[in-house]
C-alpha cells in the first residue's frame, strides 16, 4: 500500500513502451475492471462519520493532506498526472550534502510516488538516475525534468521487471550511461485488493508474485554484476509484510517475501562488501493506491494509523538516502526500516 507500479521488452531510453510493458500493462487493467466489477455487485458495510476524524500530524514544518482525500479511482498502472490530490515529492526542506556525489543509480518503479521521490533526492545528494517504469511515459518525462533540475542526469527505461532479460538489459545500458552502478533501489510494484482468499485468482496471484517478488529477484541479480564494495541494494517492502493485510493478501505475501529475500541476500553478499537493506513504508499517497482502491475507500486512506493520515512520498525518500549513502549507514545491512506512522511496527 506503499509504492508504485512495474516497470517484457527491450530497454529504451525514450518515450516508447517496450511491446511486453504495454502487453503487461493490458492484463493489469483487465484484473483490476474483474475486481471492481465484483465491488460493485457487492453490498459495502457502513463506515464512520468522515467528520470523527482525528486530528492528523503534521509534516516538515507544514499540514500534510488528510482524510478525507479526494474520491478518485484511476484505471492501472495509475498516473501521478491524474492524481487530483498530486503526491509532495519535491522535499523543499531537505539541503543535498553531496552525500551520492558521482554515483550511478537505478530505481525501478521510478517514475512517480516514492521512486520519484527518492528519484529528487539522490539528485540532489549528486547522483545520475536511471528510472525503470512501465508505459507512464508522461510522469517519467516528469520525473526526468525534475532529477535533470537537480543537476543530474536521467535514464528512462520502460519495461517490464518480470523479464529477467529486460533487467538485465536495464541494468547495462544503465552502466554503459554512467560508468557503473552504485545503488540499486527496488521499488516496483503491482497491488489489486480481494475481500477473501476465494476472491483471488492464481492469474492475479501470480501477477503480483512475479513483479513484486521475481522482479525484485531479476533486477538484484543483474545489478550484482557490476555492484563493487561499499554499493548497496535497497528494496521497498510495506508494513503488510510486516503485519500483514487482510484485503492484500497476495500483495502481504510479496512483500513478507521481498523482507526475507532482503535479509538472506544481505547475509549472502556481506562478504563482498555490498549491504542490502529494506523500508517498510505504511499507507502513501501515491498512484497505486487510488489504482487499487475505491473512491470512497481512498477517501478514508491512512486515517486509522497512529499519525492520522497517510505519508507523502516526500517522507520516505530521506529514509532512502539515509541507507544509499555509505556516511550514513556503511555499518547498517540487512535491515527492514520501518516507516509507518505507527507505534510498535517492526520487523
């Protein structure tokens, strides 16, 4: 309930979808018009007044937006560019210290929410960026302009993380661009809700497995090629994974994975100087929730945690920094960040 979308087919640095991302992003749709289809058809529990909201935390120096949040429901892969309510992203608080200065970085699901973000960040602490995404053409565009204002450089690369082929190839023109690769940000991901265990398809299941988890896989695998000692990994993974959800249960499963997977990689390539770390984000507003939920669901999105209401993507993407930058976390691998908004979440 956190991240962004996947992003088969070659790389490409411009704005065309590889045939396999637009083959990918077809059934991706059609699942979600199954899922809302049964919605509709079924009876929905009263909720409570919109006006019994609790009062909702601030953010850096200023109100974050909280419930209720527009009634919107984007068709999949969902685009940051319709959002009536745009996710904060920019992080005007935050002053780079050439923390990344010179590193090469790929970030898969790149093109908005927290890959935006994080995206911003790493330019402004004097990183290039590669951005892998799947057919959002017009928000990577966006990203770019918004990473080449920092002062970086930027990589777009549309394809679909489930081909290990196409990751690899992402990989390697991300190298071939910015003479290596330093970081790797694992952020893609694909999310549809299911009332019951009855309600999910092994199609979906399988969907959301294979992106969430083998992309996760291919991507780590390819950029282990050319990661040297001091590089790092850094996957998104979600407090479902740590408490699970019981309206994302294929979607909990991945992400309990990608913390397990995290965790025995980091012990695995501990020896080679590379650490391997995760964030677990809580609700975050950005495209993939308004793609998954319904309108009046979204309307109620991050109200029950402790803080009020849900993140902007703007504060996650320090908690990226944070573990990228060797002066910040050399001696930190093999961690899951929690980033919730709650008390007592932890891995």
């Amino acid at each position: 309930m956190h991240a962004k979308k996947n992003g088969s087919g070659s790389a490409a640095s411009g704005p065309h979808t590889a045939p396999g991302a637009q083959a990918t992003a077809e059934p991706q749709a059609r699942l979600q018009q199954g899922q809302d289809q049964h919605d509709a058809a079924t009876p929905k529990a009263p909720k409570g007044k919109e006006d019994d909201q609790k009062a909702a935390a601030p953010g850096p120096g200023r109100a974050e937006p909280a419930p209720p949040l527009p009634r919107q429901h984007l068709r999949k892969p969902g685009r940051e560019a319709d959002m009536e309510l745009p996710p904060r992203f920019e992080a005007q608080h935050y002053r780079g210290s050439g923390k990344l200065q010179g590193f090469s970085t790929l970030i898969t699901g790149g093109d908005s929410g927290i890959g935006r973000a994080v995206a911003v960040l790493f330019a402004r602490e004097g990183a290039n960026v590669a951005i892998v995404y799947l057919n959002e053409h017009e928000d990577a565009e966006a990203t770019r302009a918004q990473v080449e204002k920092e002062g970086g450089r930027c990589l777009l690369i549309p394809g679909d993380v489930k081909d290990a082929a196409f990751c690899k190839a992402a990989v390697e023109q991300t190298v071939k661009a910015f003479g290596g690769l330093q970081v790797l940000v694992n952020n893609a991901a694909f999310q549809e809700h299911a009332a019951s265990l009855e309600e999910l398809s092994e199609e979906r299941f399988d969907e959301t497995l294979r992106t969430n988890v083998y992309g996760y896989f291919h991507m780590a695998k390819a950029a282990l090629a050319h990661l040297e000692r001091g590089s790092c990994i850094i996957n998104t993974g979600s407090v479902t994974g740590l408490r699970g959800s019981k309206g994302l249960l294929d979607y909990s499963t991945t992400k309990g994975a990608i913390h397990a997977f995290t965790k025995a990689l980091a012990a695995n390539v501990a020896d080679r100087g590379i650490r391997v770390n995760a964030i677990a984000p809580g609700p975050v507003w950005t495209p993939l929730n308004p793609a998954d939920q319904s309108p009046d669901d979204i309307a109620q999105f991050g109200q029950d945690t402790d803080l009020g209401r849900p993140a902007q993507p703007e504060e996650l993407s320090p908690a990226y920094v944070f573990l990228a930058a060797p002066c910040c976390s050399s001696y930190i691998t093999g961690i899951v960040l929690p980033v919730t908004g709650n008390v007592g979440d932890g891995a």
